[in-house]
C-alpha cells in the first residue's frame, strides 16, 4: 500500500523513523475530502450542526456572518465563465504574486492550499516523527491534535498563562526536542494575543531543526494589521512557517483557500506532501480580495463594535469574559454548567454556540461574534435563558 507515496517522500518519512504503517497513515491523512473533513474540527462542528437542523443562528464556528467582498466575489465568477480551461489566466500565480506584493515576502516563499487545514496537517507530517513531538497551548486549535494523535505523535499541552497568552518558555521546556511549536496568534478559542517578543523567542531558542508553525488564521481582525505579524520571520530566514486562510475576515470558509509562507528550504519540506491548489475561481476571488481594504476596514470595525456590543451584555450578567480578544470570537466562563450543556440550551432557543470542545475548560464555551442582527438574537435568547 505505500506505493501510494513517491519515493522521495517515503525516504524523508523512514529516515525520520516513521514505520511502513504510518507511512500509510500519512497517505490516508491526504486522500480525499472525507479525510480532509475529519481532521478540520470546524468543517466537522459546521456539518454536525446542519445535519441537526437548519434555521440556527450560526455563531458557533468562527465563520464570517457574510459572504466574499465584492470585488472578489465578481473575480471568481468571471473566472468560473472560464471554467472549461484548467488556468485560463494563471490565477494561482496572480494569487502567489499578490500574497508577495501584500505581505513583501519572496514568490518562492509562497504556496497556496485549498484551506489551512491541510498546511496544518503537512508540517506535523515533515516535521514531527514518532519522536519529534508536538507542543502547541491549551486550549488551542484543535486540527493539529486530531493529526498529531493520527500518527501517534508525541503531544504536550501547556496551558496558556494567567493573561491567556502561549507561554513560550514553559512550552519550550515541555518538550526541548520537538518537531513542532504551534502558536496561534491571535489564539482560537481565546482571541488573545502573544506579544511577538515572546514568539520571536521561541524561534530564537528552539531546537535546530524544528519548526514554529505560527497560523495567523484571525491576524486580518486586528487593528495592528499588518504589524503585528510573523512574516518579518520568514524574512530573516528563520525556521517558521506562517499559516494563513481566506475563511475568516473575507468571509470564503466554504470555499476553502489558504497559503503558507516559509524560506524555501522549509517550504519545500511541506510541498513534498503533495496537495491540491486551491480552484480557479476560488483563487481569483481571493485575489482580489486581498487589495479590498476599504472593505477589509469595514469588515474589522463592524466586528469590533458587535464584539464590544456582546462583552458589554455578558459582563453586565455576571459572566467571566476571557479575554481580551482580537478576534472574531470570545470564551464566556458559564460556572455553574458545563459548555455542552449551554450548547444544547442556546440550541433549543435557535442559537448555535461553541461547546464540548475544551476538555481542560468544561464551563468554558466559544461564541463566535457575527452580524448585529445575529448578536441581539444571541441577547434575545440569553434574556431567556439567564435568569
């Protein structure tokens, strides 16, 4: 059954120690979208939810509350008119070259993916083993634990610090010889922000060799936009590797596109996992999405006031708002049940929220800021529910 992996890469994989049967493994992690949807927890939570019922209001995934932005929107139909040519007008180079221009990082230091699932899934794969672990923050995103545990790679946990930051050094010392330092940055669940001293830290500190896989899902949401990223990282020729998708603040969860941005040598270690472009149509409206700033502006203040609207309304009841977040969620401490249980009672009132997903924070439950109109439906449901 390995015949299924190019030789190049099943030699990467046995000199790092994998077992024939992993190799295996690896293959099955990248072999359709059935796959794809069960190491992508939110594509999972989403699903679960339709199949449940329609009619909720949604604010249980982090999706945008609206769709692509115009101009992208009017790009990847434009592009769809050409759908019968495979790259009528080479749109994942106009892609790459936009990510370049916007983000000032080399084309060559550029691949896009169909989603950032799948860039999370291939550096575990290139650099993790059945000795190099992985160390990530708890709670975090959860797509690199359900491929981690898929191949039986070593795991550490570190819980985030008292102001819900990673903490880099503890992290270090967790496992001085991993493959992989996961930091999301701003954090999912939390929306909380680690200062980039500290990541630069863990860049400058960690072993040779490894990997800081830093994923800025949700970095497009705050104001500091674009200083406050990683990319001067890949710059200097550090051993990182950015993740980022369009699911988030340009509102394309569904249609599933993303990049990693890392030096060359690095990026080629992840590409050797071979693995689909992101569509033509797709590619343009991400494309020109991108250069939309009035839009993007609009989108982050609107965001902003809506979030300040749901802080306001949660603290005045007593509830511990963990934060603060930058992004387009916040963690509400419910103390007396557990998330999954206010769960299924905002589900009963027609609201979806985040539950059941933090194993180390059993009261603690994820709500995803939409749309005001989707916000003061949340509040009508909550004048109901906590008396």
């Amino acid at each position: 059954m390995t015949h299924m992996i190019r030789e190049e890469v099943k030699d990467d994989l046995l000199s790092r120690g994998y077992s024939r049967r992993q190799m295996l493994r690896t293959a099955m992690m990248f072999s359709g979208a059935a796959a794809a949807l069960s190491f992508n927890p939110e594509i999972a939570f989403a699903a679960d939810e339709d199949a449940a019922g329609a009619g909720l209001v949604r604010i249980g995934s982090n999706e945008c509350w609206t769709g692509p932005m115009a101009p992208g929107l009017a790009a990847g139909n434009a592009a769809f008119a050409n759908a019968n040519r495979y790259s009528p007008n080479g749109e994942i180079e106009k892609l790459i070259k936009a990510i370049s221009t916007i983000e000032n990082v080399p084309a060559d230091h550029i691949a896009a993916y169909p989603g950032s699932g799948g860039i999370l899934a291939r550096t575990l794969v290139a650099y993790c083993s059945p000795t190099k672990g992985l160390v990530q923050a708890d709670p975090t995103y959860d797509n690199p634990t359900r491929v981690a545990k898929f191949l039986k790679t070593p795991i550490s946990n570190v819980p985030l610090t008292s102001d819900y930051r990673h903490d880099v050094k503890a992290m270090l010392a967790a496992n001085p010889n991993a493959g992989v330092y996961y930091v999301v940055n701003p954090n999912n669940p939390t929306g909380t922000m680690t200062p980039m001293a500290e990541i630069e830290w863990l860049v400058d500190n960690k072993p040779a060799g490894a990997v800081v896989l830093i994923d800025e899902a949700y970095i497009h949401w705050t104001k500091e936009y674009p200083n406050n990223t990683a990319t001067h990282l890949v710059r200097q020729g550090k051993e990182v590797i950015i993740a980022r998708t369009f699911s988030k603040i340009f509102g394309m969860a569904g249609a599933r596109v993303g990049y990693l941005m890392a030096q060359p040598d690095v990026l080629k270690r992840v590409t050797i996992y071979e693995g689909d472009a992101p569509s033509i149509p797709t590619a343009a409206c991400a494309t020109a999405s991108l250069t939309a700033t009035a839009l993007i502006d609009a989108r982050r203040n609107e965001l902003i006031q809506n979030r300040a609207m749901t802080v306001d309304y949660l603290t005045k009841r007593g509830l511990k708002v963990i934060g603060p977040s930058f992004a387009n969620m916040i963690m509400v401490d419910w103390k007396t049940k557990t998330a999954k249980e206010m769960g299924e009672i905002y589900k009963s009132r027609g609201v979806q929220i985040a539950g059941n997903r933090w194993p180390s924070w059993p009261t603690v439950g994820r709500i995803s800021i939409g749309s005001k109109a989707d916000m003061e439906a949340f509040f009508n449901a909550s004048s109901k529910i906590l008396t």
